[in-house]
C-alpha cells in the first residue's frame, strides 16, 4: 500500500490589488496661498512674521516672509494613491503523524504618495524631530507627484517557516512516567525580511514653504545604494563610524536662485534607500499535564522564547543631514525575551 503524504502546495501566482482612496474638500487636493508683504514705501519686509486664521475652524498657522518678503500657506486634504503587486508562494503539511509544517515566501512591492498624514513631528524627509523619513509631507504641494516612490512600510522579501511536533513518548500519559514524560511538544518559528525604506533629509527650508523637511539632491552613487545590516552599527568605517555615515558628503544641497523659492527642490527620490533587514527565531515548549478524566480538562504549561539567539535587528538609520548621527542606526528592536505561562483548559 502507498502512503498518502498530507501535503499541501499553494501557489498563488501574480496576484494585483490596486486601492485608490481620494477625499476632496472645498480646498483643492493640493496647492498654496501666497502673497508678499511690503513697508509703506513699497519696499519686501523679509523675516516679518504673518499669522494666518481659518475663519470657519478659527485655526491659526504663523509663518515668516522668505528674503524675498513672500509667504507661502500649504493646502492639504486627504487624498492619497497607493498600489500594491505581490507573490505569494506558500507550502503547508497538515498536523499528521504527531507533526505539522509550514513554509511561505511573500515578494511584494508598495508604493504611494505618502505613507502617513501630517503631524508635528513628520515630514517628507529626515528631520530633527523624525530621523527616519515619514512621508507625512510632500515636497512640493504643487507637484505631488513628486513623492511617488516606497511605502514606508514596503517590505519586498518576506520568508518565514514554523513547524510543531509532538513529541512520541509516552502519549497515553499513564503512572508518573507518563506524566512526566508524556505530553510534550515542542514548536519553532523562524523569519526573514527585507529591510524598511527611508527617505535622506536636510532637515532645512530650501523652497521657503515653512517646513524643514526638503530633500538633497541625488548623489553621484546614484538613487540607491545596497548596504549590509553591519553598514549601519558603530565602527563598520574607519574610526568607529558607520559605513553610511561616510556618505554624508555625498548628498549636495539644490542651488537655489533666489532663496526661499517654492520650486526649489532636490531631486532625489522618497523612501530610495533600505534599512537593515530583519531575521527573527522563536521556540517554545509545552507540556500539557491533564485533570482527571475528561481529556478536555488540562493545565498546559508554556516556555516561550522570542528572538531565541538574541540577534541585534538594528532599526533604520538616522537620515537627517544635519545630525552628527547620520547613517547610524542608534535603535533596536526586542533583544530575547523568556515568558513563562500556564493555562487551565477546561
């Protein structure tokens, strides 16, 4: 007689979600108010301070004259395109025979015009206030398309596996022996990802629009660049820098004309860079100890380690060209974590 393996492969092929959401309010999708302020004389008062009030809300938003004696008011609203393509690619074996197996691996790739909505600490690009990027500000309210790039949270590769096996002894769980030895079952969880994009900031008014969020222009190594996870740690470069943090020179400011000017923008890309990618392993035992006679009555008892090997998963660098921390990641996520549990099923 032939065994019939209880395998199950999905394969899911190309699979194209496009999602669309626009909001429109009585102010446009995008643009600016502008004006100049001017003496008596007719002379540009520039650095004079100008306080703008929404009559219908009674909000108020201060600003400053450019050199030119021009003030600039953004309009926003919440309209957003995004699309998103992914492959999915996954083989699983049902519990059978005291074990069960999964396996899946995800290419997917996100982009929009921005990733989150405004707030006091984001921006379009590194900041003081935001080191990594947020895309919370367009560059260019009058030319939007400028932020089409990665989602903040566009992971392109994702492979993870788990696997649970109950152990073979003793499962009639009889005398001591059984209970002691009887029950167990181990489970595994182990994954890998691609890192997170950000977006290399200035953290300076270039274009005069009242917000410090202005992006470089692109460097001579091009829109992008590879970097291995050790690129962004303490003395990955000669004199316990990182290795990023020797590009800092790499990133020149746009010549602007005249300063303050709107159009006056850096053409590198939004969220063009990767961080530090992630690899995780988790493991757990548990033993289940039962209470009589009704096989749904139980205590399970439960060991569980996350991040088992301790691995540094270093967050994304600091982005911001004007930080003496550029290009160092300075953050982490959870080191290992031991939780021990016990459960009453009943």
């Amino acid at each position: 007689m032939t065994e019939k393996k209880n395998w199950k492969v999905f394969f899911l092929g190309w699979s194209f979600l496009l999602v669309f959401a626009i909001a429109a309010y009585p102010q446009g999708t995008t643009g600016t108010f502008t004006g100049v302020v001017t003496d008596p004389s007719g002379a540009v008062v520039p650095g004079t301070s100008v306080i703008i009030t929404n009559k219908a809300t009674g909000v108020k938003c201060n600003l400053a004259t450019n050199p030119a004696g021009v003030y600039y008011v953004r309009t926003w609203d919440t309209s957003v395109n995004s699309s998103y393509f992914g492959l999915q690619v996954e083989v699983v074996r049902k519990f059978s025979r005291g074990w069960a197996f999964t396996t899946a691996y995800t290419w997917s790739h996100s982009l929009d015009f921005r990733s989150t909505w405004h707030g006091l600490t984001s921006g379009g690009s590194a900041t003081d206030f935001n080191a990594f990027g947020e895309a919370g500000y367009s560059l260019d309210p009058t030319r939007v398309w400028l932020e089409k790039g990665n989602s903040l949270f566009d992971v392109r590769h994702r492979w993870g596996s788990s696997v649970a096996w109950d152990l073979p002894w003793r499962k009639d769980m009889q005398g001591v022996s059984g209970k002691l030895l009887g029950g167990w079952t181990v489970n595994a969880v182990v994954g890998f990802q691609s890192g997170l994009p950000f977006t290399i900031g200035t953290s300076a008014d270039l274009n005069g629009d009242g917000i410090g969020s202005d992006r470089p222009n692109t460097p001579s190594l091009g829109n992008r660049m590879s970097f291995s996870n050790f690129d962004f740690a303490h003395s990955s470069a000669p004199g316990g820098a990182s290795k990023m943090s020797t590009l800092k020179g790499e990133f020149p400011f746009p010549s602007c004309t005249v300063p303050g000017d709107i159009t006056c923008n850096g053409n590198l890309g939004r969220n063009t860079f990767r961080g530090p990618g992630i690899a995780d392993a988790d493991f757990s035992v548990f033993k289940k100890i039962p209470l009589g006679a009704k096989e749904s009555r139980y205590l399970q008892f439960r060991t569980e380690i996350f991040n088992v090997f301790n691995h540094t998963n270093l967050d994304p660098p600091n982005a911001n060209l004007r930080s003496v921390s550029f290009g160092l990641s300075q953050t982490a996520l959870d080191p290992r974590e031991i939780q021990l549990a016990l459960k009453l099923y009943f």
